[in-house]
C-alpha cells in the first residue's frame, strides 16, 4: 500500500510540472549530452595520428629476392619454349631495382614540457617531441613476423632470351610480343638472340 501510495506522489508530482520546466529540463539535459560528445570527438583527435605520411604508410625497405627474379626467369623460359619453332629457349631478365615491401608501422608519441628560467628573470617554455616508430608485427609458429601491407615487384630494366629458333624472323617476332605481353614492357627491353649450335 506504501508503495502504490508513493507511485501516486510521484506521478501527482509530474503532472503538476509545467511546460516551460519541462522545456527547461529538456534544454539542460541537451546541453550536457552535447558537452559529453565535443569531449568525446576531442580525445578522438588527439588520439589520431601526427606522423608524417611516408611513416603512417609503413615502413619501406628493399629485399634483394634471388628466388622471385629466378622464379620468374624460369617461368618466362617455359612458356616461351612452347612457341612453335623456338626450339630451346634461354632466358635472363635485368631489374633497375629489387622488390619492395612496405609494412605497418606502430608509432609512439610523447611530448616533454619544461619550464626554464633565463638570467633577466624570465621563464620559457620548451616543448621537445619524441617519436618512436616500430614494424607492427604478429606472431605465428615460426615467430615475430612484420605485417605487410603491401609489395611492390622490381622494376625491370630488360629481357634477354637466347632461342634456337631465333634465325626464323616469325619466331623472333613472335617472342618478343610473348615477353611484351607477359611482363608488360616496351619492345626495346626486349632483345632476341639465336642459340649457337652445339658441336
């Protein structure tokens, strides 16, 4: 009975507020909902950031890989040598630089305020900031690896293919446009030569 007797108070209460209180409450309660979300867009923005674009993009460096150049001269040497009339074929491709892998970088910010004061009594004060940049990494059954966000292949400079059938105008024409297709490249980085014959 006490409770319903006090359920009574309560809703007698609200109907005896009027329209300008409510308005006022719901004034008041907008205000501290819109100061809660400034405070909350502004650690958004400092938490963003700072770095300048080359170390928020990743780390750069240049892997000399043996196995991707070879790989890829061994690949180019079968398929040209399923030309009809190539006959054996050798191949060797020249890069103007190697192949280059860009990582996640992880960067820490801090920033030391100091206050000194100078011999007329003055005092200043000095900002010093501090950056520190790591490769993101993730572990798996071999260990720490870097994550990669992306790898761009090398550039290549030429290609030079050695084939028995090369004396044959058609088979020399159709190997250059072979390699041009195959590694996107301009008919001058493409030399043909024909295979000396064995004794």
């Amino acid at each position: 009975m006490e409770k319903k007797g006090a359920l009574k108070e309560y809703i007698a209460k609200f109907k005896e507020i009027k329209k300008t209180e409510w308005i006022l409450i719901i004034l008041v309660l907008s205000i501290i909902i819109s100061i809660y979300a400034s405070t909350l867009n502004k650690s958004s923005d400092t938490n963003q950031d700072n770095s300048p674009p080359e170390t928020q993009s990743g780390l750069h460096w240049i892997e000399n890989d043996d196995n991707y150049e070879s790989r890829e001269e061994k690949r180019l040497k079968e398929i040209l040598s399923t030309i009809k009339g190539a006959g054996r074929v050798e191949v060797m491709i020249t890069y103007v630089s190697s192949k280059e892998i860009v990582t996640a970088m992880n960067t820490v910010e801090s920033t030391t305020t100091t206050e000194e004061e100078d011999n007329n009594g003055g005092t200043r004060l000095i900002n010093q900031t501090d950056r520190n940049a790591q490769p993101s990494t993730f572990n798996d059954a071999e260990g720490s690896k870097p994550i990669i966000l992306k790898e761009v292949e090398p550039e290549i400079r030429g290609v030079i293919i050695i084939s028995e059938g090369a004396n044959d105008i058609r088979v020399k024409m159709e190997l250059m446009k072979a390699v041009q297709v195959a590694l996107g490249i301009k008919p001058n980085q493409v030399e043909v030569f024909p295979m000396k014959e064995s004794d």
